[in-house]
C-alpha cells in the first residue's frame, strides 16, 4: 500500500531546478533514506512533501492508508532554529502537540499533553533533561529533543531533515535504533536525509540516491556499491 | 518630612496626571509584553519603523479634518503589511524593508507640516509624547488596546511560540504563521498608535524592545520572560511619566530614559555575577591545588 507518490516534481530556487523530474512511491511503514551530497536536493525533497514548498510541476499523493494529508511528524535541520531562544526541553517537545495543548484555561498545559512529552522523552532518555534551556544541551541531545518533538503526536508520516548530522556515534546509532523499533511497533512511515554512507545509509532498508534526479534507489546493500557512489557523488573519498 | 511628601504626593492632586499615569502604566506593560515577541523574532527595528511610519497618516488625516487615529491605523496597517511582504520575498532585508518603507511614512508627515503653515495642532506631543496631550480618549483606547492584547497571548501563547521559535516546523504541524504574522502586525500597529501621544513616535521603539532585552537578560524562562518584561515596562513608564511632570521634560524621552537606565543596571548586574562566578571559581581551583 503506497503511503506517499511522488509524480514527476520539478523545483528549484532560482531558474535552475534543484529537482528534476522525481519520480517516487513510497509504502506504508517503510523506511527510506535520501542520500546525496550538499545541495543535492534531499532538504527540498522533504520540504515539498511536507507542503512547505509548492513544486513548480508535479504532485504529492497520498496512499488510502492515510487520511488525505497524513499527520506528519517533521524534523528540520537545527542549524535554522535560534538555539539561544528561551524555552525549555519539554516546552520544545510540547509544542508538537500545540493543537491539543490546553488544559482547563487556554495557557494552562493539560494532563495528557504532561504525560505524552514524559513518556516521549523516557523513551530517548531525555527525561531529566525536561526542565533544562534547549541552549544548553549538547547537539546530540538537541537533536534528540526535535526528534521528541516530532514523534510526539504519533504521526504517520515522520519527515527528518539530516536527524543524525552533528551527533556522536553513539547517539547516531542511538536515533536509528529508536527509529526502527518505532517504525517497527507503529508501522508509522519514515523519509529520512542523510549525507552519512556508512553510519546511516548502510543500515536502513531502502536508500534513495538523489543529486537533482533519482541515480539510483533500492535496498541498501544493493544501492551502496562504489559505482552507484562515484555517480552520486563524483568521488569515492567519502567511504 | 511632611513637606517632601506633601511635594512627591500633589501631583496626584491634578486628575491629568492620573490620567498620565495610567496611561503610562498601561503603555509601558503592553510594550513590554509585545517587545518579547518582536525582540525574540529578531525583528526589533519594527517597532522604531512602524512608529515614524504612522507620523505621516496622522498628519494627513488632521489635514483631511479626519480622527488622527483612523489615519494613523490605516497607515499603520499598510506599512506593516507592506514591510512583511518586502522582507518575506527574500530578496530585501526586514531591516532594510522597514528602513525605506518608515522613513517614507515620516517624511510625508515632516514635508505636510514644514510646507502647509496653517497647522494649529501641536504636532510635538506626538513626536517626543506629552502629559498635557494625553486625552480621555487616549486613555481609553490603551485600556482597550491592553485588554484585546493581553487576552490575544493568552489565548495564542502556543501559536505564537511555535512560530516565532520554529516557524518551518509550526507550517508543517498546521500553524498558520503566515495569519500569525498579519494579526500580530495588526496589534503592533494598534499598540503604536495607542501609545503615541504618550510616549512619541521618535522614542516609541526603545519602550518596545528595552523591557524585553532587560527581562532576557535576566531569565531563560518564556513565561517569566513575558511577566518581567511587562512589569518593567510598566515600573519604568510609571518611574519616567512621573519625574517627566516634575523636571516638566517630554514624558517619552523620560521614560526611555528609565528603561535605558534599567537596561544599564541590568547589564552591570550581569557583569557583576560573571564576575563573582570567575572569583569563585579562582578561589575553589587554588583551594583544590593548595589541598591535593
């Protein structure tokens, strides 16, 4: 069952397309990743499905597995949000619920909203963390929080913008982890970007070459070969 | 004694200077209140933009014998729209956009009243803010402006946040940041204008974003972030309307005065716990060496 089509999207910033002609399906509960080096597209790929960016042709569907605009759990690159501002880890959180955040007064948190941010932030070991500035934590345990935040309202679309760039090993292989045991028990669909071959790429399902078109896409172990590499990439270096 | 008090207390005597002082109050907590929002949007020259652009529509609208407020509203209005669709076409700068589009809108008050002679409205309270010139009305059109802003953040709080934090994000998750934007314009737009016979639209900008930069740099906290800045802004407004009736100065550059002077005693405080952290530190590392 398809839970995103994607149909021959062409986009781009000035009046060069930064995408040409995308043509994917992805199903229902599956886990893809977009690889390809910077300014290949992948950013703007997770953009236009999230219906931030209208294409200039083409069309993003939805499978009969979801309603027509499936709630989407988005994660976008950290690198854009003012880390300084004042707010604390389980306020961040709390705003993916924004929509179901009033209590018995409109500026008063409700009870299912307390207890939906704990229990998200226990399951990525951030909980004592919940009281703590955003600004102070470090960028895996940043990334951490807007993974939190974007799995919070249980979607079945989650959209994640370079999830592990910045953090250590460990908390790479930390995010993938959590990342298939929910894809695992909530069949939630995952589109994932990533310019990490070897920490990423090479442990997820389905890998999606792209640099302005789709070079190649299919299971990893298949996708991942130095040939398809050198093509997406122009060199090799990056193994 | 009794006589200093009797000096301090027979302002109060005169109802115009009550009706000053809430006036400033008033001004000076929604100031403070909304100055967190522009101040986190990084958008701090707006309301230094939005003030002197609605300098030109009241003094348009007195010389069409229309209420200075219909006029200044409506320029208000289009002058923020306007800055927030320049800057979100991503080929000019907000600061750039609120640089031409302002001083375009007080220009056209300045060549009004240096060409036409036959003004008999004393444009000066509106430019630098007065207690004479502050009227019944002007004090109720504050309270009402307070009440609607008030009960608009704490009905949107949540929307407000999300988009100012992580506006990408909050589009994504149904938000619509791009009405967030206009409603806000439209309450900045309506605070100026409420706010300029008291405070001037010159110095109108310091009274928005001083609280607010106090109150950050004294918490990490949102919510008490909105309280300070608000209660500084209304201590200070208070502070500076009521020596500006005993110096007899312009109540807006007294008033700024205040919250500059908060801001510096603010800044000195920082330095002065940055300071003390550093000893502290000197002492328990020397401490550590002396005893290990």
């Amino acid at each position: 069952m398809v839970a995103v089509s994607i149909k021959d999207i062409t986009y781009g910033y000035t009046h060069a397309p930064v995408l040409e002609r995308i043509n994917l399906d992805v199903s229902r509960g599956e886990v893809v990743g977009l690889l390809g080096p910077n300014g290949s597209g992948k950013s703007t790929l997770l953009k236009i499905i999230a219906g931030l960016i209208k294409p200039w042709s083409g069309s993003i569907e939805f499978g009969d597995g979801m309603s027509n605009r499936p709630v989407i759990g988005y994660m976008p690159q950290v690198d854009g949000i003012d880390l300084d501002f004042p707010i604390t880890v389980e306020e961040v959180v709390a705003l993916g619920l924004w929509n179901r955040s009033r209590g018995v007064m409109p500026w008063h948190t409700s009870r299912y909203v307390r207890e939906k941010v704990y229990n998200v932030l226990e399951d990525l070991g951030m909980s004592s963390k919940a009281k703590s500035q955003i600004g102070e934590l470090s960028g895996g345990e940043q990334k951490r929080v807007f993974l939190a935040r974007a799995i919070v309202h249980d979607p079945e679309l989650l959209l994640l913008d370079e999830p592990t760039t910045g953090a250590d090993p460990s908390t790479r292989d930390d995010i993938l982890r959590m990342l298939h045991e929910l894809n695992r028990k909530t069949k939630v669909t995952i589109i994932l970007s990533t310019h990490d071959i070897i920490g990423v790429a090479m442990n997820l399902p389905r890998v999606v070459c792209l640099n302005k078109r789709i070079m190649v896409d299919g299971y990893a172990k298949d996708v991942l070969t130095k040939d398809n590499l050198l093509r997406v990439y122009g060199l090799i270096d990056s193994m | 004694m009794n006589e200093l008090n009797t000096t301090l207390l027979q302002p109060f005597q005169y109802e115009f200077f009550i009706r000053g002082i809430i006036v400033a109050i008033l001004v000076g907590g929604v100031n403070g209140l909304l100055g967190v929002y522009v101040v986190l949007r990084g958008m701090s020259y707006i309301g230094h933009g939005l003030s002197h652009a609605v300098f030109g529509g009241a003094v348009v609208s007195h010389m069409l014998n229309i209420n200075i407020y219909i006029g200044a509203l409506l320029w208000g209005l289009i002058s923020s729209i306007a800055i927030n669709r320049v800057s979100r076409s991503g080929k000019v700068r907000a600061d750039a956009a609120i640089g031409i589009i302002s001083t375009t809108g007080f220009a056209v008050g300045v060549f009004l009243i240096s060409s036409t002679r036959s003004f008999t409205r004393n444009f000066e309270a509106l430019l630098f803010g007065n207690i004479l010139g502050i009227t019944y009305l002007d004090m109720i059109v504050i309270a009402v402006v307070s009440i609607v802003v008030v009960a608009f953040f704490l009905l949107f709080n949540r929307i407000m946040l999300f988009t100012i934090f992580d506006r990408e994000t909050a589009k994504v998750y149904g938000v619509r940041t791009d009405a967030v934007d206009f409603v806000f314009s439209i309450l900045l737009a309506i605070v100026v204008i409420a706010t300029m016979n008291a405070i001037g639209v010159t110095l109108l900008a310091a009274v928005i974003v001083a609280p607010a930069i106090s109150a950050r740099l004294l918490t990490n906290n949102f919510t008490k972030m909105l309280i300070l800045s608000t209660v500084i802004g209304a201590i200070t407004a208070f502070a500076g309307m009521y020596v500006s009736f005993l110096f007899d100065s312009a109540s807006g550059a007294t008033i700024v005065l205040f919250s500059a002077s908060v801001f510096g005693i603010v800044i000195l405080y920082r330095v002065h716990k940055q300071l003390h952290r550093r000893v502290i530190h000197k002492h328990m590392h020397k401490w550590d060496h002396e005893h290990h």
